[in-house]
C-alpha cells in the first residue's frame, strides 16, 4: 500500500495564530496534518470532491471555496469534471448556489483554454467545454457549430457553442408522448424561433422550453458566440426531424442579426 502524503498546512497560524490559537492548531494540524493526510484510505483527489460538494451544498461560496477549487485542481480535477460536479450538485443544492459556485470555478480553470483566436476568448468566458467540431451534425448547421457531451446519464444534454450567425434548421422533436426538449443559455447572445411566433433572445441563464412536436430553430446572433445546454426531455418514441435551412432573408427578418 502507498504511503500517504503528509499535508503541511500554515493558514490557521498566519491568519488566526494570536486571535485563536487552539483553532488554528486544529485547523492545521487536525484537520490537514491528519484528516487530510489520511489519502492512502481516501485519495485526495476524492477529499477535494467531498469537501466541495460540501461547502457549494452549504451555499459557502466564499474564499474557503475559492482555496478547495484551487486544490482540487491541483490533485487532478479537470474543468470537464467541475462543470459535471456542479451541475450534478446543482440538482440537490439549488441552481442559485451552482451559479455562485461556477463564477468562481471559472477563475480558477481560466488558463485550461490556450488559444489567442476568438473562439479560445470566448471558451474562457464559460465554464463548460466547448467540446470539438460538430460534424456529425454540420449538414444541418448554417456555420460552424462545436459540440461537447457534458452527461449521457439521467437527463442526457451537452454544451452546443456557435460561431456568430451559425444556426441550425429547421426542426422538430417527435415524440409519441413526453419528449421535446430544454436549452438554458451559458454564454453570449443567441436566438430562438417557433414556427409562426416572434424569435426569442436567449442570453445566459435564460431557459428554454421546446415542446414535442414543434418546429423551431435557435443559434446564435450575427454579432456574437453563443453557447447554450441543450436537454432531452425523456419521452416515448422520441426523434428528430431535420428540415430546410433558415435562410438568410429568414434570419434578417426575425431580427437576429
């Protein structure tokens, strides 16, 4: 069995050493210098797991958080695997508390994304991956669209970015019953148009409910990338139907660009 990796831990003193000793001392040397430093029964990979989920469940977004995003990362949490934490943290804690965690997440896996080209500047603003090309879908895409599958398990929905115009066609979400499907916006400013109704401006945090059975399109605006989650919606005898592009005329007239 691997020896364990003793945790040196100072904050307690520099920062409470004369105010409160004995916290300080139980600080460093209880809780790292021993708790912490029990990974041979529970790797420290897992502990920083542990120990955010806690503090986000708690609402506890504070400097504390900031310092457990930071060790996580350092004992192997990649920005894939925090943006599935929180969200899965999201559905038992609250959405408001992932939010508040998420803002601090990003600082911290910030330099994750190389790149000085627009799309890289505009994967820094998000916490979820931009994912890869998205070819499997390109025939039915105006533009460049990325996707990246964020969970297949539960509700299945992934992270679909767009370059600036890019949307895809004309579609719809069969289903014999259920179905249809969600999109909530992460970042940057795109659109959404039903058949027959006015488009809708989705900007982050702005949720989306499609409906089985109903043509629609959504991408992003003229002048700017956007990404947004898209789930699906469990249903009976589910599908996708793809039909004709939104054509530019189409686009300029629902006020999109």
């Amino acid at each position: 069995m691997a020896q364990p990796t003793k945790i040196v831990q100072s904050a307690g003193r520099q920062q409470l050493g004369d105010f409160a000793p004995e916290f300080a001392h139980l600080n460093d040397d209880i809780l790292f210098g021993e708790v912490w430093s029990r990974n041979d029964l529970l790797s420290l990979r897992d502990r920083s797991l542990v120990t955010i989920t806690a503090l986000i469940s708690q609402g506890i977004t504070d400097s504390s958080l900031s310092y457990h995003l930071r060790t996580a990362r350092q004992n192997g949490i990649t920005r894939t695997e925090i943006a599935e934490i929180i969200t899965h943290i999201a559905f038992y804690a609250g959405w408001p508390k992932a939010w508040a965690a998420f803002n601090q997440a990003k600082e911290v896996w910030a330099d994750d994304i190389i790149g000085d080209d627009a799309l890289a500047e505009f994967a820094r603003s998000m916490i979820f991956p931009v994912g890869e090309p998205n070819t499997a879908y390109a025939a039915y895409f105006t533009g460049n669209s990325y996707l990246a599958q964020i969970s297949s398990e539960q509700i299945p929905f992934a992270n679909v970015t767009f370059e600036p115009g890019c949307r895809n066609h004309w579609h719809v979400h069969t289903a014999a019953e259920g179905g249809g499907q969600m999109l909530v916006g992460v970042a940057g400013r795109g659109w959404y148009q039903e058949e027959g109704k006015p488009a809708v401006e989705i900007m982050p945090g702005t949720v989306i409910h499609i409906p089985a059975n109903v043509k629609h399109w959504h991408g992003a605006a003229a002048d700017s990338w956007f990404a947004h989650l898209a789930f699906s919606v469990p249903g009976e005898q589910c599908g996708t139907v793809w039909l004709d592009s939104v054509s530019d005329s189409e686009y300029s007239a629902a006020g999109c660009e």
